[in-house]
C-alpha cells in the first residue's frame, strides 16, 4: 500500500516536472517568435514586404525558411502577423507616451506626433504595400479608425465647451484621408509628415486663451 502511494507521488511529481519543462519550452518558443516579428517588422519598414518570398526573408534574418514558419504558416500569413504586431506595439508606445497630468490640448498634439514617430521610419516601398495588399490595408484602415476615434475623445478633453464635433470630425476625415494615399497624392507629405501637419493644425486652432491675445 505504501510503495503504491509512493509510486503515485512519484508519477504525479514527475507529471509537474514534464508541466513545467513544457511551459519553459513554450515560454522559450513565444520569445523567440515575438524576436523573429521584430526583426521581420524591421525589415518590412525598411524594404516592404510584396517583393520578399520567404527564402529573402530567411536569409535576411539568417534563419530556415522552417523557423519562419513558426510565426505563421504561410507567407500571406506572416505578413499580416507582422503588420499587425508592428500596429499593436506602436499603439502601445503611443499611448504609453501620453502624460495623463498634462494639459489636455498638450496630450491631443503628443498623441499625433507619436503616431508621426512611429510611422517615421517606414519606407515608401511598406507604405505602398501596405495599401497594395488587401488584408494589410485593412489593418491599417482598422487602427487609423480606432486612432481616430481616440484623436476624438482627446479633442473633447482639450475643448468641451469649444467646437470639439468639428475638430474631432476633421481630424478624422484626415487621418482617413493619410490611410487612403489621397493626402500623400495631393501634397507629396508621407503619412508620418502628414501626422505632425495635422498635429500643428489643430494645436494651432486649439490655441489656449491666455496665449490668443
């Protein structure tokens, strides 16, 4: 009855450790996937991605075209992986960058020039790829959406006695109009110019009191 008891403490002990070893192994496995999204987003701002088959981004990132199939399954698949997680953790770094204590008119103009910022280091080649392929531009229409609402709230914040509708409106028919090209097409600004255009626009429009007169 004894060694019986002890047999099962044995084989429960041993199932914990296999738990165990198997959460490192995927907690290892995740590490080294989100390291692979990175290095592939880097490279995708830099060089676009239409053009990119899997073997240039193995060579590239110096791996196998197998560890590449670790982010998803095929290469339509890792594309949309990667935009995705490059709109998600820019999101993240926006927002993180938002001083809830300031001014609110100083928050709305930050979170703009953050978009900015973060879109900066993408090239013409990404952009036009990002608009070329349907499920990516579908992406960046869904985050320039949510951005746009947040612009809105934000203007709120800034002015809720003041035409914040208005402003809040024509923020967004911009950023919708940067996700579209129809502002690239018509100045020639890249998204990230145009962001802090519309930053200084509605900064200036939403001048503070005391610094009008």
């Amino acid at each position: 009855m004894n060694a019986g008891s002890g047999d099962v403490r044995e084989r429960a002990g041993d199932a914990r450790e296999r738990r165990r070893a198997d959460g490192g192994r995927r907690q290892e496995d995740g590490r080294r996937r989100d390291e692979f999204v990175d290095r592939l987003i880097a490279l995708f701002l830099e060089r676009g991605f239409a053009d990119l088959g899997i073997a240039d981004m193995a060579a590239a990132l110096r791996c196998s075209k197998s560890t590449l199939y670790t982010v998803a399954p095929s290469k339509e698949q890792i594309i949309v992986t990667v935009v995705r997680a490059f709109f998600r953790r820019a999101t993240a770094r926006v927002e993180a960058r938002l001083d809830a204590g300031a001014d609110p008119r100083d928050r709305l103009a930050a979170y703009l020039r953050a978009i900015s910022d973060e879109l900066g280091p993408a090239s013409p080649a990404f952009f036009a790829d990002l608009t070329d392929f349907v499920p990516t531009r579908e992406v960046y229409r869904q985050n320039t959406l949510i951005a746009a609402g947040r612009v809105r709230r934000l203007v709120r914040e800034a002015s809720p006695a003041g035409d914040a509708a208005f402003v809040g409106a024509v923020a967004g028919l911009v950023m919708e109009s940067i996700h579209s090209g129809e502002i690239r097409a018509a100045t020639g600004l890249a998204d990230s110019a145009a962001y802090a255009a519309l930053a200084d626009l509605i900064s200036a429009r939403m001048t503070r009191p005391e610094q009008a007169g």
